[in-house]
C-alpha cells in the first residue's frame, strides 16, 4: 500500500484537517505528493511571479495557517502527464465526496482544472492541476 513521505507527511500537517482527512484516505488508493502545504509570504511572492499562482500574498488559500489548500500530485511524478493528473484529480474528488456525504470532512473540495466548479474542463483558462481547496458549503 502506498505511504506518504515524511516531507509528505510534513507538508500535510500544516493544512486543514479535512485536507489532512481528505488525503490520508486518498494514499491508501492512490500513490501520491503532497507538493505545498501551507505558503509564506516569500513563497508566495514566488508562485504569483513565476506564473503558478494568480493571487498575491496574502489571499492565495495556501496562505492561511492552517492552509486551506493542498498541491498534491500523483507519484511518480511526471509534470508532462495531465492526462494522469486529471484522472488522479477524480479519484480526489470522488474519495472528498463520499468523505463529506459521511461527515468526515466538512467542506466541499475546489481542485485547480475546473475552477467554477461545473465538472468542466474545457471551459478554464488557468490549470492549475495539482491544487485542491477547501470551500464552504
């Protein structure tokens, strides 16, 4: 069965716990990385500036602490194969449903190739594919 890493495990902590609940039931299906947990300012001031985030410090949803995002990404990881990351995409936001119809999370999971939500794709200007965010339901 796969694990998470202890920089996975690190990582994770500094977010959410439905995050936490969320993807520690993700890893016993799908072998995945926990890529950024939480984001500081200088980190953030990054993503904005190489073009990986569209928010600056202090409104990306990695800001906060905890983090109410996670960039998780199948493993091994192969940043050309979106086709894998939107497959892992689903198995995420299959496992976030059946977490929140249980009680076990208690926010409804945003992931970065489909923005408004609507199970569209096509329709997104900005992929963002390994981002997953919490949001109220």
């Amino acid at each position: 069965m796969p694990a998470f890493s202890k920089t996975s495990l690190e990582r994770l902590s500094t977010c959410h716990p439905d995050l936490q609940t969320l993807f520690n039931e993700v890893i016993k299906y799908f072998d995945c990385a926990v890529i950024v947990g939480h984001r500081g300012q200088a980190e953030q001031d990054a993503a904005f500036r190489d073009g990986l985030s569209k928010l600056k410090w202090p409104n990306g949803q990695h800001n906060s602490m905890p983090s109410m995002a996670a960039d998780v990404a199948p493993y091994p990881i192969d940043w050309k194969d979106t086709k894998r990351f939107c497959y892992f995409a689903g198995v995420v936001m299959g496992i976030a449903e059946t977490l929140l119809e249980q009680g076990k999370i208690s926010h409804k999971i945003r992931w970065g190739g489909d923005w408004n939500m609507n199970s569209q794709v096509k329709d997104e200007t900005f992929h963002d594919l390994p981002h997953f965010e919490l949001r109220k339901i």
